[in-house]
C-alpha cells in the first residue's frame, strides 16, 4: 500500500508519497508534491491503477488462485508453515470445491470488500455457518498468501468473516471425576464377563479407556500409539490417525510431547499387549485380529 511522508528540506516542506513498483530493485517508487492535497490524490490514484491490473499473467481467477495455494499448503507449507498431510488436503479440497461453485463475475485482480460480503451472504444462504466460516476462512487465508507473492496487490477481504461460535451453541459438559470412575468400572465389569466374545473385546477396550481416561490422549492418537512408545512410566506421542485412514504424525509439532502415566495404566496397557494383543507390522498397543489399526467410528 502507498504511504505518505512529510519531508522538511531546502525547498521547504514537501509530501513524499511511496508506492509499490515492480520496477525498482527495492520494490518501491517515490513522487515528491508540494501539497497534501497532492500527494493524497496521487496515492488514491496510484492505488486504484494498482488494483485496476492484473499483477500476474497466469493467475487471473479465483480458481486459478485457490489452485497456487492448494499447491503451496501441500508442497511447502503456507507462510511458511509445514506443508498439510494427505488427510487435510482433502478437507481443503472439498471448501476449495465449495468456493469455486461460487459465481465469481469478476476476475481476482478486480475483486473489492463488497464483492466478498456478496459472498459471504451466499455462503451463509446456502451453507451451515461452521461450513460458511470455514470456507470464508480459507478463502482470506488465499487473498493473504497471493499478496505475498505479489500476485494481488491489497488485502480485499480484511475484516469480513463468518463467526464460528453462535449464541445457540451449548456449552461443552466435562464429564465429573464420579462419572470417569463409573464409566472405568462399567469397562471393568465387561471385561470379566462370562460371555467370552464380549469379554474378549473389552479386554481391549479397558486399557484403551484406562489410557485414554489417564493421559487426556485423542482417540486418533491412541488408536494409532506404538508399543515401543509405552516407556519409562508414560507414553510418548508422536503419531496419530489421519481422516484418511492412515497413521502419520501428530497434526502439529506441538503434538509430539511425553505424557507421565499411573503404575496401575502402565502395568493395565503392558499386561494387554503381553497377553492378548495380536502381533502387528504397525508396532500398535491396540491392533484388531488382523493387525491394523481399530476404526475410529466403530
């Protein structure tokens, strides 16, 4: 975006107005004025054949755009970030199939902040409010990755978006210590049944809640924890279940970390895996009769 700077030399005070160029090694140019007045109508101006043409001759529509970033989340990571897994991409490609099936009468370079509330208002029209949110979101997070790359000159969609929380939503109940231990005993009393094809089962599913109930695990990641992780009184995490189907590493860095245990879920999840686990490739605590992983909807 152009600036304004006042200046105070031999010819007195002056307005330097600068602006972006593609023509300078620096990225920008200046333009000296005698006059405020002056200087505000060259920036305005300057802005508004800025955003009049097309900074790139290959990206020229939102489709085009949303395909650079897509190819940008899965390669190397937008703004830096790590690039996505397999799972994410195709929950990015279903809210990029969402936007396209938008009808964008403008071309990227041309879009304004009213053209994205007209969006916005269909989004919300046609979609849920956590769909419209996300696909909103999503669709900023594009504008802002094209700018830095110099594709588009200005951020068009600051400032509007689709709140995900609503005054209906209700509040999460965490389930109290009293109900934890009924639920602990419930799986205790399954796994000593006498009918053997359900005690069978629960003899997977106790240490699974024990662990589950102990170290504040999500199911993808204890679903997927390896046995050589169960180590030194805790458990390490640094695997986890994708919506594909298929154990990667946890979502973010943030989720490789240690997780200190009780003695009585230590010894509850080694006793299983010594006695009753299946043998699987995948080095799982909890494998099914095959080997692999159990499925996080059963």
């Amino acid at each position: 975006m152009a600036d304004i700077r006042k200046r105070s030399g031999s010819k007195g005070i002056t307005y330097q107005v600068r602006y972006p160029s593609k023509a300078s090694e620096t990225g920008y140019a200046y333009e000296t004025f005698t006059t405020l007045k002056e200087a505000r109508d060259f920036r305005e101006n300057s802005a508004a054949r800025l955003r009049s043409r097309p900074l790139s001759t290959e990206i020229r529509t939102v489709e085009q755009g949303l395909r650079k970033w897509l190819d940008v989340c899965e390669k190397e990571g937008c703004n830096g970030r790590e690039p996505i897994t397999k799972g994410t991409l195709q929950n990015y490609e279903y809210r990029v199939a969402i936007i396209n099936s938008y009808d964008w009468t403008k071309q990227l370079h041309e879009l304004t902040a009213p053209d994205v509330v007209e969006f916005r208002s269909w989004l919300l029209r046609n979609h849920s409010r956590a769909v419209g949110h996300k696909a909103l979101t999503m669709f900023h997070s594009m504008v802002l990755e094209l700018m830095r790359r110099g594709i588009v000159a200005h951020d068009f969609a600051a400032g509007i978006a689709i709140p995900s929380s609503s005054r209906y939503d209700r509040p999460i109940t965490i389930p109290t210590e009293k109900e934890v231990h009924s639920l602990l005993a419930a799986a205790d009393a399954l796994a000593n049944l006498k009918n053997e094809t359900i005690a069978s089962a629960w003899r997977r599913y106790r240490p699974m809640l024990y662990l589950a109930a102990d170290s504040g695990m999500r199911p993808q990641e204890y679903i997927a924890a390896a046995r050589a992780n169960l180590k030194d009184g805790g458990i390490k995490v640094d695997r986890a279940l994708e919506r594909l189907g298929e154990i990667s590493v946890t979502k973010t860095p943030a989720g490789h970390r240690f997780i200190d245990l009780s003695p009585d879920t230590v010894r509850m999840v080694e006793h299983y895996v010594e006695k009753y686990a299946p043998s699987s490739k995948y080095d799982l605590l909890f494998p099914t009769e095959s080997g692999r992983w159990v499925d996080p909807k059963n």
